[in-house]
C-alpha cells in the first residue's frame, strides 16, 4: 500500500504520511487543549528524525502534498511558536529542509 509500511506483519501508516497528518492536526486542534497540540508537535519532530535517520524524504506525491498548503504551513509556525520551546522554529526548520518539507 502506498504511504505505508508493515512491521512484524502490521500495516501502518508511513513516516511521511504521519508527519502530514500531524502537521494538519496541530493546525486544527483547539487551543484549549494545549498538551495535545504539545504532543503533536512532538510527533511531527519525530517523525521528521526518523526519516532523516533512514535518508527518506517526505513524499512528493500530489495526496500528501496538496494538504500541507500554504495557509496549513503558516498555521504550524504559528502553533510552534506559541506552543512550542524557544527556539523551535529554527531546529524543525532545519529538519523540515532535510526531509523535504521545505
């Protein structure tokens, strides 16, 4: 299945697919529940060193990349700097290059 990979025999999402989906919801999560959106920006981050650790970068594919637009984009930046630590932005702007992303 595409975005997918399976391990010890389960299907799950891909790397690229979860770092996708965790920068959409971090941009749609109510602010009023501040630990989650925490959480994913810690999983985006994840996400992202994981696929710097195998060499992978995010895919290009039109499914995945028409919903990171622009408005999502400046959305995230916006959430990291308000939730996340300082000087974020910059490391996951890094990383965001090193994945493709950017």
């Amino acid at each position: 299945m595409r975005f997918t990979v399976t391990v010890e025999g389960v299907v799950i999402a891909g790397h690229s697919l979860l770092i996708v989906d965790k920068i959409v919801t971090a941009t749609e999560r109510s602010t009023l529940n501040a630990a989650k959106i925490q959480s994913d920006l810690q999983d985006v981050y994840f996400c992202a060193s994981e696929l710097v650790q195998k060499g992978e970068k995010v895919s290009r594919a039109e499914i995945l990349r028409s919903r990171l637009t622009e408005e999502v984009m400046s959305s995230f930046w916006k959430r990291l700097e308000d939730y996340g630590d300082l000087g974020d932005c910059e490391v996951y702007r890094d990383i965001f290059k090193e994945v493709g992303l950017l």
